[in-house]
C-alpha cells in the first residue's frame, strides 16, 4: 500500500514543477503616482524587462480532474494560464520590480501574472 503513494507524489511534484516553471510573475497591486509613475506594480524587473517593452497578462484556470491510482483515482486541479491582455513597462524600479499599466480596458488585478513577451 505504501508504494502506491510515491507515483502519485512524483505526479504532483511534477505538474507543480511544470506549471512554477515558467517565467511568469506576481501582480503587486496599484501604484500612487509620486516620483514612480501611476500603474501597476509587479514583481518583473531590470533583469527581464526595460521601459517601454510590453508584457503579457496572465489569468490563471484550474479545472477538477483525477488521476488514475492503483485502487482508484485521485482527485487534483490542472490549471493552466490563459493570456488575457497586454501592458506596457513605464518604469523598471529595481532588479525585480516595475510599473506597468495596463492596455485598452484591461483591468488587472492581484490574482493576475505579468509575462514577458515571447
């Protein structure tokens, strides 16, 4: 009973080592105009991005599913992220942060992810 545990942990350790993998980022959450410009703070910095470059924004989907296990199935979430607008870079604050703001109506929000383009 005791190895039928190590698949599914390797699974799960898989799919969250696939889906933290990628290059994408947090939203912080708005920023006060001052000397940093008015937008969005988000954790991308210097070493990704410059003024200017655009990035794409990430909303995040989980769907239910199940994993087939010896003796029946385990239930989990897949999610993925879907690209659901765009924003520009106004100003890179340090090494891992800038502002950004975003295109159109886009409305972004702290649940959202910043990627860089491709």
């Amino acid at each position: 009973m005791q190895y039928s545990f190590v698949p599914a942990l390797v699974l799960m350790a898989s799919f969250s080592v696939v889906s933290c993998g990628h290059g994408v980022h947090k939203v912080e959450g708005e920023e006060k105009p001052s000397e940093i410009p008015a937008g969005i703070r988000v954790q991308i910095g210097g070493k990704e991005v410059t003024a200017g470059e655009k990035v794409d924004v990430l909303k995040q989907t989980c769907s239910p599913t199940t994993i087939p296990v010896r003796g029946g199935g385990m239930k989990t979430q897949r999610c993925k992220n879907q690209k659901v607008g765009e924003a520009t870079v106004l100003k890179v604050l340090d090494h891992d942060s800038a502002v950004v703001s975003p295109n159109g109506d886009l409305q972004i929000d702290s649940k959202m992810l910043i990627e860089k383009k491709k």
